[in-house]
C-alpha cells in the first residue's frame, strides 16, 4: 500500500491550556486577599502582595485592590524600577522564586543586608507618622477596631484584608 494510501491515526485535537506560569501565581482578588505585606520573597517586603495584585491586574480580577500603588512603589523605588517592568518580570515568572531572582538581578543593587533592613523598616512603619496620611490612618483603624497609636501600616493592612473578606453573617 502507498503511503499516501494509508490510514492516519486519529490525533485529538489540541487544546489550549493556560501556561503553569499563569495558574501557579493567580490570585482572584475578588473573592480573597493578596498575600500579607509581611511575606517575603527573595528577603523584599511587600513583594508577594505586589506579585499577587499584578497578576490579578492583568486577569482582571483585581477587585477593589490597585496595582503600582504607593506601596508597591515603594518596592519600586528601593529597586530602581517601575510598574512596567515589574510586569514584564511577573509574566514571564512560573513562581514566586522566579520574582525573587528577578529582583536580585535587576534594578539598583542591593546586599542582603541592605534589603533586610529595608524590608524590616518597612514592616515597622506606620501612616500614623505621615502628617498626610495620618487621619486617614486613624479612621480606618478605628473602624477595624485597631490602635492607630500602636499600628503598623501592615498591621493595618492585614485586618483590612481580613475584614473584606471575612464571611458574612446572615
């Protein structure tokens, strides 16, 4: 029998999965919290919550949160970096650890220690000493039943979380 002839084995056809690098990073802010400010990656403070509030920018999924905020940007400042190339970094990243490297990589230099006691600095700092920010602080601290006096700006930001997303009585 020709080859042309011959019977071809059935293929399925292929179907479009979304890559490992999307689903092991997504996080839909509409029905949970980003990771706690607290949770490092690669020594940087605030990085998993920014890494959480990108990918959900770019699903769509991003709820009441914002992405490239001043928070985030002060992740960005201490790096030397902006939005647009964090982005570009979460994309292309299978895992938080991928992040991590990128960080380390690009961006301003920076020693281990320079980047703990940068990200210790900011788990100790509150609004409440931003002349700006500060009644803001206070009210909303108020409402989630914290001291204004006595709260960190990731204290604050972790009981928020908890509160938006706490189950609702009936």
């Amino acid at each position: 029998m020709s080859p042309a002839c011959r019977k071809q084995r059935w293929v399925p056809p292929v179907r479009r999965i979304k890559p490992l690098n999307i689903t092991s990073l997504d996080r839909d802010l509409t029905k949970q919290a980003p990771r706690s400010p607290r949770d490092r990656i690669a020594g940087f403070a605030i990085a998993s919550r920014t890494v959480d509030k990108c990918r959900a920018s770019l699903a769509g999924t991003l709820g009441e949160y914002h992405y490239d905020c001043p928070l985030d940007n002060m992740l960005f400042g201490f790096k030397g970096i902006n939005g647009a190339q964090f982005t570009a970094a979460v994309q292309g990243a299978k895992n938080y650890e991928d992040v991590g490297v990128w960080l380390q990589a690009n961006g301003t230099r920076k020693t281990p220690v320079e980047i703990k006691a940068w990200s210790d600095a900011m788990e100790a700092a509150s609004l409440m000493k931003n002349p700006e920010k500060r009644a803001y602080f206070i009210e909303n601290c108020t409402k989630l039943g914290l001291d204004p006096e006595k709260s960190t700006t990731f204290d604050w930001l972790e009981a928020d979380d908890r509160a938006t997303f706490a189950p609702q009585r009936a």
